[in-house]
C-alpha cells in the first residue's frame, strides 16, 4: 500500500465502514474522501491531519501516502493495517484500541530510526 486511494479501500473493508461513514466520522466529507481514492484531488495537510487523528494514526503516514512527505519506509511496504487486524483478531480482550496505536507507533519509530540511519 503506497498511496492515499489503497490505504483509504484498506480501511473501508478493514473497518467495514462507508466512505460516507468515514467522512462523517473524521470530519473530512465523503465527496472528498471520494475524490482521494479516484486520485482527482490531493488531500491537503489539514485534511491528512483530520483523518490521522480520526485514525489514531502518527499524521506524517497520512501526510507520507498523500505524498506530501517522503514515503516512510524504502520499500514503499506498508503492513500495520494488516497488524492491526492480526492483533485485534490475535488478541481480543488482551490490546485495545489504545495499546494497538501504541504498537504501531513504536514500530513507526523503530522503522523511521532504521531509515534515518540507512
């Protein structure tokens, strides 16, 4: 996953939710989520902003599949939505949501050190 569309159809069937559903509750509108994943309108930062904190995501990997930044990983590789699944099916009364975006915030960190220091 190395864009904004895949990474917004990644969360949709993940989540089994609606772009309208997503809009409504991160506060970026469907229409716009719409035209993120048909790639006629880049999110701005304030939009990739929204969605990160609606997400529990760090904002530089929204801003990073939006292509403001850098990607944040060399091979493009994106694989926490699919440890989120992995662990909320693993663990279902052990990780909350909480300790599930501690999770993935560590392994941004460790990722962006690596990188850092490639």
């Amino acid at each position: 996953m190395g864009n904004i569309a895949d990474f917004l159809e990644d969360i949709q069937r993940q989540r089994g939710i609606s772009l309208r559903h997503l809009g409504r509750d991160s506060g970026v509108s469907a229409s716009t989520l719409s035209r993120w994943r048909e790639g006629k309108q880049i999110p701005s930062p304030n939009s990739c902003k929204m969605l990160a904190e609606y997400l529990s995501l760090p904002v530089e990997h929204i801003l990073a599949l939006a292509g403001h930044l850098k990607p944040l990983h060399k091979d493009g590789a994106d694989s926490l939505p699919e440890f989120r699944e992995y662990a909320m099916q693993k663990y279902p009364t052990e990780l909350d949501e909480d300790m599930i975006t501690m999770i993935e915030d560590l392994i941004y960190r460790r990722r962006r050190r690596r990188e850092q220091g490639s």
